[in-house]
C-alpha cells in the first residue's frame, strides 16, 4: 500500500515540489540541479525506496554541487528512516 501510494505521489511530482521540499531543508537548487533531481526521482525512485541507491547516489555526486550533494543524501536518510 505504501509503494502504491509514492508511486502516485512520485507521478504527479513537479519540479515547483522539488524546489519547496529543497528551500523547506534550506538546500540552494539551481536550475541544472533541478533538473538533474527531478529526472533521478522520476526515473529511479523505486530503487531509491527498494534497493540499493549507491550507484546513483555515485552519479548524483557528481553531477551536483558538494554541498547541495552533501545535504541532499542527508534529507534522502532521514526520508528513508521515516518511512521504513
């Protein structure tokens, strides 16, 4: 029940809901970074519910500023322990 549910949540996300969720955790995003974002979670959110993210979490890090990465996989753990 609960995968169905970010399932729908995960399909009606918007860019204007990643930057909120960033400005609420006082993560600067620039355009690319939204972008970049944006396209992991529509693309590979299940495995960042249900497996192991550390192959995108690598790309992320590359792709992202250090500290918009930094904060970024810490909002990711505190996500993850609330909802597993």
């Amino acid at each position: 029940m609960q995968e169905f549910i970010i399932r729908e949540y995960i399909n009606q996300l918007t860019k204007e809901d990643i930057i909120c969720l960033a400005k609420n955790n006082q993560i600067s995003l620039d355009n690319k970074e939204v972008d970049i974002i944006y396209l992991y979670i529509k693309k590979h959110w299940q495995t960042f519910y249900n497996g192991n993210p550390q192959n995108h979490l690598k790309e992320l890090k590359s792709k992202l500023r250090p500290t918009t990465y930094q904060k970024l996989e810490h909002l990711y753990c505190q996500l993850k322990n609330k909802i597993s």
